[in-house]
C-alpha cells in the first residue's frame, strides 16, 4: 500500500542542469501519492534539465525562488542530481542556507545521485551515514560523512540514494519517510 500525502507539501530545489529523470520521477511519486509539489530554483523562470549531463532535455517553470521559499511552507525537500544542478546551487548562499535550514528543521530532506553536494556546502553530512554517486563519496567523507554503497539510506531525517538506477527504491523511501514525519 502506498504511503498517502494528502496536504503535504514538498519542494523540489533545482538549477540549470538538474538530470531529468531524478527531478521527474520523484516529482511524479510524490504526486501520486498525493503531495503538493513546488520547484525552486534561484531564481524564477525556467531550469534546463539534461539527460545524462550532456543532452539537453526539458525545462521547467520555477515556481518560486529559493529566496522567496520558507522552511515552514513545506513538510519535505527533495535535491535531485545532475553534475551541474548541485554545482550551481552550492554556489548559491540562499539555496544552502535554506538546504541546511531545512535539515536543522528536522523535515526529511531527500537527495540523490550528486545532489548530497550541496548537503556538504550546507555543512549538514557531518556525522551521518550517506550514500551518492561514486564520484562525490570523497566529499562526503571529507566533511565527516561516513558512506555506504546501498541504493538508499536514510540516517535522521537525510536520505541519499546513489543515481537512477535506484529511482524506485528512492522513491518509496522518500514517501515512506516524508508519510512518517
């Protein structure tokens, strides 16, 4: 049985460069489980998403910048992947301020693939047990994150998956977890 969301709200935070896939499949998830969705991005307008970080997909409407959004407005975050998405929000001030808000809160927050980047700009991987694309893990644990190789993780309120291969059991986690809080 699935988990239902019914008046729950969760926000997806994404740039230019997200990776389709790991913005749409948990978008759809969530939905189907009866969530409200919104995008943030830095700033309003449209994201391009690619495929495999190197062919242009879709773009999506932002609904509201990351400067704009509020903690309290939402009872989930989910950071997709992408090589760019996560680089160009770790850049950004607001964006990590309002990532490490977000886990300070105690909400679920959900990342995948190279998403976990911006956990580590936001200085929230630091004692938890984290998954993530092969290529980051150095970084997780540069900033005291211990990781695993499993396809999810969920250490407190932070679940990481490693890309989208894991997609499904992702999904489930992420409903199961924002169902819980």
């Amino acid at each position: 049985m699935v988990a239902t969301l019914t008046g729950r709200r969760v926000a997806f935070l994404a740039a230019d460069g997200v990776e389709q896939v790991e913005l749409v499949k948990p978008w759809e998830a969530l939905r189907e489980a009866g969530a409200g969705t919104e995008l943030l991005s830095l700033e309003q307008g449209r994201i391009q998403a690619m495929n495999g970080d190197i062919e242009p997909a879709d773009t999506f409407e932002v609904d509201r910048s990351v400067a704009q959004a509020s903690v309290e407005d939402y009872d989930g975050l989910v950071i997709p992947g992408g090589t760019a998405n996560p680089d160009n929000l770790r850049a950004d001030e607001g964006a990590v301020r309002f990532v490490r808000a977000f886990v300070e809160s105690g909400k679920p927050v959900a990342s995948i693939c190279h998403g976990p980047w911006v956990l580590v700009e936001a200085d929230v991987v630091r004692g938890r047990t984290l998954t993530s694309y092969a290529s980051i893990r150095t970084d997780l644990r540069n900033a005291g994150g211990q990781v695993v190789d499993q396809e999810v993780v969920t250490d407190r309120n932070v679940t990481t998956s490693r890309g989208p291969d894991d997609l499904p059991a992702f999904c489930e986690r992420v409903i199961e977890e924002i169902a819980r809080s």
